[in-house]
C-alpha cells in the first residue's frame, strides 16, 4: 500500500484516538494484559475488567504471586477462561526466567502461554515499537474490504495471504501507533454491520466500497447448527444444608471454575440417571435425586448446553471412601450458600447460584 494510504490513516487516529485505560501511562505489562482482554471480547465489556484487573494486581509480580483462583474470581464472567489460566502461567514464566521483564520480540513472546501470532505482534509493536505486524478481526475486515477479497478467511491459505499482506504493508517506523490506528478504524468505522463508510479516511482506496461489495465482506464458510446437550447438576446437600461443588480439571473447558458437580446425558439414560452416574464416577458419591431446581440455557462458542439443576441428598461416599474423592475433578468443598460468592464459577451456574439467593430473599 503506498505511504499515503499510512498518512490518511494516521492523521485519521490522531485526531481522536480512543482513551482507553491502557493507553494511559501504557507500559508492556499493561498492554499485554489489555490484548489478551480483548481477544473475542468488546472493548466495552473489557474495560471495567481490566481497571479491578490492574488494581489487583498492578505488576506482573503480583499477579505471578496470586493463587489462581483468586485470579479466576476476578476475571468470573469475562469468558474464555483458559486466558487467564495462560496469563497467570506466564506471568510466572516471566518472573522465573525473565527476572518479571516481558520479552520484547517475537519469537520469545510466542513461546508464553497463550500468546500466538497476533498477540505476539502486538505488544511487540505497540509495547516495544518492533516492526510486528497484526491480524486481528477488525484488521482481517479491514483488509478484505480495501482489496475486495472474496476468499473465505477461515482457511489457513486466506490467512497466510493475510498475514503476508500485514507484514508488506507495515511501515518501517512507528509500528505500534500504525497496528493501533488499523485496529481501531475497523472498530469504530469498518463495522461488521453498517460500516461508517462515508466516514473512513481510506474509502478512496477501497475497492469493496468502489464495487458495492462491502457488505459481502469477508468471506465466512457457513458453520452447520451448533450441537445442542443436555446436562445435569446437583444441588446436593449435606445434614447441616451445606452445597457441595467441585473445582473442573485445569485442562478442559471452564478449567479452574467451580460448579456444581453433574455432567453431559450419555445414550439413553434419564436426567436421574446421568446425574448419579456422573456423581459416581466423578467423586465417588451416592445422592438421593430430589425436585427438578431450575433449567439454564447456555451457548458456548462451539456448542449449546440445557443445564438441569437437581435438589439432592448426600448418602455418602461410595465403599472404602468416607469422603467424596476427587477423581473426575480437581477438587470439591462444602460451602453455605453465603459461601458460594467467594468461589468463581461458569455462567450457567452463577444464573443457578442467582435463583438460589432469590428463593432465600424471598424467605426472609
């Protein structure tokens, strides 16, 4: 692209860039922590997050000092977990073996923990002013829109161009302000919907809006129905009305979150008889399945869930145990229900944990 296409862009963000928490006093810790916000999330959900995030934990010492569940709680409802999972792991990578200095080039950032190509890019560009280029949705949208590229973006050949493109038309100085400009005139101009085109300072260049084809950009294969299960829950107490919750393996979905213990419907079984089951082979423990609780509807990003949550009573461990056994889980506690706050838990059962502390009100 030629250099007036970087000058219109430029004089374009600096006449009102976005002020962002992160772009105030920015240092390499702040920016890697608001790009790792970011990914699949909007800027104004990411926000209020960051802001408790930096006050919590203000260096990377702090937050590779914190227990992870303390950092899980604090990122509760943000999604996509396994973020801050990486985040806290490589927060303790940099302490041990960086003496806590965020590595500056590429290479070394992509062998962190949750850091791939994009992210690697920009905070080496906007952190440190390396010659990194960056590929994010709004840059991917952007891009196809100015060359009018009707390649499906979600192959990997469409993406190698993509980031070929990147890397040609990045400029040799100033990087990290031009990858920011990129970013932000495809959040704030270059929608996904109702794109503001008459307000882009590259429209001139742009071959899609030249065409008409704007709308129809980028190219997206067609994603079939998302799964749909069916899943149970206990909500399974003991003689003094304390809740038993499991802690979910590190390395699945919601890895480090607390729910309450159940599982997906196998073949033909019943609701009954999966909750049992999942009990069973989860924490060794037998229930006596009560009143159907409440019924959540959950999307993920692949797939959707219906979550039936169960009134139960605890019968006890399964022979030898005395206690439950954390053998599908990573842990499990009994917890009052004023006790639950202090845990981090996934979307569906917070909505359970909501219904809970509304039928207690309603009682008082």
């Amino acid at each position: 692209m030629s250099p007036s296409f970087i000058k219109a862009l430029l004089r374009w963000y600096r006449t009102s860039p976005a002020d962002l928490p992160w772009r105030r006093a920015p240092n390499p810790y702040r920016v890697w922590l608001s790009e790792v916000m970011l990914q699949q999330t909007q800027v104004e959900t990411v926000i209020p997050y960051y802001r408790r995030f930096i006050d919590a934990y203000p260096t990377i010492a702090d937050l590779a000092g914190a227990p992870l569940d303390d950092v899980l709680k604090l990122w509760e409802g943000l999604g996509y977990y396994s973020r801050a999972r990486n985040l806290h792991r490589a927060a303790r990578i940099i302490v041990a073996e960086h003496g806590g200095a965020i590595p500056s080039a590429v290479r070394d950032l992509l062998k962190l923990p949750g850091i791939g190509p994009y992210t690697a890019g920009a905070i080496a560009s906007i952190a440190f002013d390396r010659p990194a280029p960056v590929l994010d949705a709004n840059v991917t949208r952007l891009f196809t829109r100015l060359l009018d590229l009707d390649d499906d973006i979600t192959s990997s050949a469409t993406q190698k161009k993509l980031w070929s493109i990147a890397a040609k038309w990045l400029p040799a100085e100033g990087a990290g302000e031009y990858n920011q400009a990129l970013m932000e005139l495809g959040q704030k101009v270059c929608k996904p919907k109702n794109p503001l085109c008459e307000a882009c300072p590259l429209r001139s260049r742009c071959r899609a809006f030249a065409r008409g084809t704007v709308a129809e950009r980028p190219v997206r294969r067609k994603r079939g129905p998302k799964p749909h299960y069916a899943v149970t829950a206990g909500l399974i107490r003991d003689g003094q009305g304390r809740l038993l919750i499991a802690q979910r393996p590190l390395n699945g979905l919601l890895g480090g979150l607390w729910e309450f213990p159940g599982g997906k419907v196998e073949g033909r079984e019943n609701l009954a008889q999966c909750l049992r089951r999942e009990l069973r082979e989860e924490l060794a423990i037998e229930v006596e399945v009560g009143s159907l609780f409440a019924v959540v509807d959950h999307a993920f990003t692949h797939f959707k869930i219906t979550l039936h949550a169960f009134e139960c009573r605890y019968l006890g461990a399964l022979p030898p145990y005395g206690e439950p056994q954390a053998i599908g889980v990573l842990d499990w506690a009994w917890v009052t229900e004023t006790q639950l706050g202090q845990y981090s838990f996934g979307k569906a059962d917070r909505t359970v944990i909501a219904e809970l502390q509304r039928r207690r009100e309603m009682l008082l």
